[in-house]
C-alpha cells in the first residue's frame, strides 16, 4: 500500500474485505476494479482476466482440546469419521464443492455439522466452543486466535489456487499498477521462505 501510494499520490485506494458471494454479485454489476479470490470462482466472473498470485495449502484447523491436535501430520482419511465444521454456503458457495472435491481422493466425503458460519471469526468461536475442527488454508494463520492450532496434511490436499481478477475489456491502469506492486510482494515473500 504504502508503496503504491508514494507512486500515485494523487489516487485514493479503496479495500474491502467482502465475501466470495458479494464479490460475484457486484462483478457482475461492474462494480469491481479488482478481485483477489480463490480461481475456482472464474464461472461467475464474466469478462475477467484472471493472473495467479499464490497457491495456499490446505490444513486443519482446530481446537487445542480436540483429541486430533495431539497428532503432528495427518492423513486425509483420519477425517472420514470426524464431523467438521465450514462457511455457510450462502456467502461461500465454493467451500463445501471444493472441500469435498479434495477429499474425494482419499475416500472422504465430509460430514458437515455446521456449515453456516458467516465469517472465519465467527468459524473460529464455533470451533473452540466445540472442540471442533474445519478445514481451511495456510491464508488462516495470521488470524489464528491462540486457542486453536492447525495440523497439515501428509499427503498433501490439493492446494487452493488464488488469483486476482479484472475486468478485460478497459482495465482500470491503476488496478493494473497495484496488482504488478502486489505480485512483486508475493514473489519477495515465496522467495524468503
């Protein structure tokens, strides 16, 4: 941000953090310069070009008193039992499809006993007032409250492509000159890992 602003002082940058579902809606309402969102997405984003920015590994996300957070890596068939919780599809239509996309390999089909949370907050009291668990991405991490930890996957699930997207035809030149800033960030912070 900072450095997009010391090369365009005179544009005013405006983010928000809005749900996959708002972001469909307002796309199709051309009210979106930019999104940045899983690619999955790119049906319901007509008339969008769509440039990778990273590729985020999924992970289990659960409460520290669930018997599952006392195993280092698991494997993805140590779900098939286990209720897990989710996003409400009403605001995240892509998560229940592409949960159960990426456990299908392993022979899981994902028993959901919660998949309304309107928020990762709102996912995160569930999870910790349940003992629960939910599988989300390695994005969760900063957010991460102390009294939930996280367990990876071995084999690894598929990962969750994210992308930004702009309208093709007459993008905005300033979206364009922040999605070069950010790409060069995201390639900065890969490369230090």
């Amino acid at each position: 941000m900072k450095r997009f602003h010391s090369l365009n002082k005179h544009v005013y940058l405006e983010l928000s953090d809005l749900t996959t579902h708002t972001m469909c809606q307002k796309a199709a309402a051309g009210e979106i310069e930019m999104a940045i969102l899983p690619k999955s997405l790119e049906p319901h984003f007509e008339g969008f070009q769509w440039v990778e920015l990273q590729r985020l590994a999924p992970l289990l996300v659960l409460s520290k008193k669930n018997p599952l957070a006392k195993i280092g890596k698991l494997h993805p068939e140590k779900l098939r039992d286990e209720v897990l919780y989710g996003l409400g599809a009403d605001k995240y239509p892509e998560y229940v499809p592409r949960l159960q996309a990426i456990l299908k390999p392993f022979g899981v089909k994902p028993k959901l006993c919660n998949h309304t949370s309107e928020d990762i907050a709102a996912l995160f009291i569930a999870l910790e007032a349940n003992a629960g668990m939910a599988v989300l991405t390695e994005g969760v991490l900063p957010m991460l409250p102390a009294t939930l930890t996280v367990r990876r996957f071995s084999p690894e699930l598929a990962p969750l492509l994210i992308a930004a997207a702009m309208p093709a035809l007459r993008p905005n030149p300033y979206a364009e000159a922040f999605l070069k800033l950010m790409m060069e960030e995201i390639n900065k912070s890969s490369r230090r890992k």
